[in-house]
C-alpha cells in the first residue's frame, strides 16, 4: 500500500517496503507541517478518530474542523504542550519529502513497549489527500497491525536487513523487553543497529530512558503490518 520510505536523510536505515516512516524530532515535524500547508487545503482531509476512549477530551482542546491552517496550528500546539519532550515519536508519515498519509497518536493514550496485555492504540488522528471511502477502502486492501491480547497471533516479522540483530518483543511481559533489550544491545559491538520490534507507538518513551542511560542513539522508528521498529545503535562508553 505504502511506497518505499527512504531514511537516509534522517538516519542511516533505510525502511522497509510496506512501512510508515516514524517521525523523531519536531524539526522534521515542522517540515511536514510545511509541506502540507504549501501543498494547498483542497488536497488534505483530517480525520479525528471519533471512537469514545476513557478519559477523552481532545474535543475540547484540539479542533480541527475549520481550515487545514488552524487545524494543523491546534494539533501541532497540542502535540507539543502535551508531550514535553525534546523528540517526537508521536507521528508516522509515507514520505517525508511528498507526503499523502500522515498518523497521529495522542500522548495520552500511548502507554509503553511492555503493554501487551490491553489494545494497541489506534491513531487519534489521520491527515491524508484520500478521502474517508477511500481511506476505508486501502485499510480493507492492506489492514494495519490489528489490537492484539497476549495470545493471539501476530503477523511475522520481517528481519532488516541493515541491522546486526532483531529483538520481537511483541508478546513479551514486563519488564522483559527493556532486560532483553539491554541484554541484546550489550552483545553488539559499538556502532551495530538493534531493531527492537513492539505492538505499541509509546515504546519511543522507553527506548529513549534506555539510550540516555547506556550511550546508545535511537536512528530510527517505523510502522509496519506486524508493529512497530525502532532502530537502536550501540554507543561507546557505558554500560547497558
């Protein structure tokens, strides 16, 4: 469904066919923002994803019924106040350069690489140039990762072929991704890739505590069918 996303101006993995590509930081958000907005409003929908979720009021706070300006203004400002971090992680988009699907989580509701054992959150937003037919029509044709329980069976996942070792941490309970993680990162020599594999958007929050604490540095984050990548390198200097 989704064309080859290239990585290689964002780091040195390139993503796999079938994949959205994971936007890390919020300069690269502010570059899709701008294509966007240069690229004319007749060509854009925004979607809200109008499922009731517990605690929800995003209706308040961010509206993205009037023009594509001042909704992309809202959800931009949002995305920012409500995850106070100094990377994204929160949006996956088809391309950088031309993008026509962009997927948005809300901070609230994304939990951890370890939550295996409720849903995977749906994306509370989607931005792209088809419309709500045929955006129906393209998830009917290519159906994203389903929400899974433990138990159920979970689309294979493929192995990079840039990276040195692939970590599936999508049925395991906590705290055995972040161990496994830091066990797998520890047999890599300096400067090889970890692909670590989750069924969660918010596994970005854990990944990032880990690399601030062993030297390591997060290239990369993908959305595929079977879940979702990060792209770990190992770094000199500390211990995992």
């Amino acid at each position: 469904m989704y064309e080859k996303i290239s990585a290689s101006n964002q780091s040195p993995v390139g993503l796999m066919s079938g994949t959205l590509a994971g936007v890390i930081d919020w300069h690269s958000l502010d570059q899709i923002w701008n294509v966007i907005e240069h690229s004319g409003d007749s060509r854009w929908h925004v979607f809200k994803n109008d499922m009731p979720l517990q605690g929800d009021s995003r209706a308040n706070v961010v509206d993205t019924s009037s023009d594509l300006a001042s909704s992309l203004k809202a959800l931009n400002g949002y995305l920012r106040q409500s995850h106070q971090q100094n990377y994204c992680g929160l949006v996956f988009t088809d391309s950088f350069a031309d993008p026509t699907l962009i997927r948005i989580f809300d901070p609230k509701f994304i939990t951890s690489m370890c939550n295996i054992y409720g849903n995977a959150p749906a994306p509370s937003w989607v931005i792209s140039t088809m419309d709500a037919a045929q955006l129906v029509a393209s998830h009917k044709a290519s159906p994203k990762l389903p929400n899974h329980r433990l138990g159920k069976q979970l689309p294979a996942a493929p192995k990079h072929p840039q990276v040195a070792d692939s970590l599936d941490a999508r049925s395991m309970g906590c705290p055995l991704p972040l161990i496994h993680t830091a066990r797998s990162l520890r047999r890599l020599a300096v400067g090889e890739i970890l692909e670590i594999v989750t069924i969660d958007p918010g596994a970005v929050n854990d990944i990032e505590i880990l690399c601030e604490s062993t030297g390591a540095k997060l290239l990369a984050l993908a959305e595929g069918e079977y879940g979702y990548s990060y792209y770990v390198e190992r770094g000199p200097g500390k211990k995992t």
